[in-house]
C-alpha cells in the first residue's frame, strides 16, 4: 500500500511539474533528453523494487517508514533551531 501511494504522488508531481515547466517556458529539448537518461535508473529500480517488497513487507515497512519521519521530522527541527 506504501508503495503504491507513493508511485502515484510522485506520477501525479512528476506531471504538475512537467506542467508548469512547460506553461512557464522551462522545459526544452535539453530537460527532456535529461529526463530521458534518467528512464534507465528508474526501470532498474522498478525492478529491484519487485525482489525487495517481499523482503520490506515483512513488518519492517512501518518501522521503516517511522524512522525516516523521524529523522526528517528532527532535521527540520534542527534546521529551524540552527
């Protein structure tokens, strides 16, 4: 269910960014072929997501996901402080 919400958050941001990059007039050739090299990471991740999802759904997705909210949560505490 995580990854699911998140695939599609970062779909829907990927679009709306596209979007108003290209009504502002900031999406040109070069952004796109840029983009485009990035197509390769991201089916590599897609598929070694697929071999790790057994290993994360174990219980430890909740506890991983807890953790990095807390870290982000005390790095911004931090940030704000400092």
């Amino acid at each position: 269910m995580v990854r699911s919400t998140i695939a599609a958050l970062a779909t829907i941001g990927g679009v709306a960014a596209g979007v108003f990059l290209a009504l502002a007039g900031e999406l040109g050739v070069t952004e796109l072929l840029r983009g485009c090299a990035l197509l390769p990471p991201l089916l590599i991740g897609l598929h070694a997501s697929r071999r790790f999802a057994r290993f994360l759904d174990n219980g430890r997705t909740r506890a991983a996901v807890l953790a990095l909210c807390a870290v982000s949560g005390a790095a911004v505490l931090m940030r704000g402080v400092l």
